[in-house]
C-alpha cells in the first residue's frame, strides 16, 4: 500500500487533521494549532485546495479579510 505524496506530507496532514477535527477554521486558528508559518500554510493550502480536499471562503469582516478553510468530502 502506497501513501498519497500530497497527503503524507505532513504539514498537509496536520491541515487536513485539524480540519477533520473542527470541520471549519479561520486562518490564524488553523495556524495556531498547525504550527505552520503563514507562507506554509498558504502554500500547503493552494495544493489542497487544487486537489479538492479543501475549500477556501474569504470575506471581509469590519473592513478586514477573514480566510476560513473547510474540509470538503474528497477532504474528508
């Protein structure tokens, strides 16, 4: 049996592990509790999100953007 090379790195793994754990988090939560830098995370992110495993939601909360990530089902 052979491991996903874009799963079995494991800043990925931490991602998707936090988010299997608590379905929808904003940056700085998924960050805190990852241990990624803010360029990690987003780089991690942007290949999860290519290979359908995340989804990215941003919006603008009292003038600021707010990024919140979300496990998806292929995610799941």
């Amino acid at each position: 049996m052979s491991f996903d090379p874009l799963v079995a790195n494991a800043g990925r793994l931490e991602i998707l592990t936090a988010l299997a754990a608590e379905e929808r988090q904003e940056f700085v939560r998924l960050r805190d509790r990852t241990h990624l830098t803010d360029g990690n995370l987003a780089s991690h992110a942007k290949r999860l999100r290519a290979a359908g495993l995340i989804a990215v939601d941003k919006q603008f909360r009292g003038g600021k953007p707010v990024t919140r990530f979300l496990l998806t089902s292929a995610g799941r």
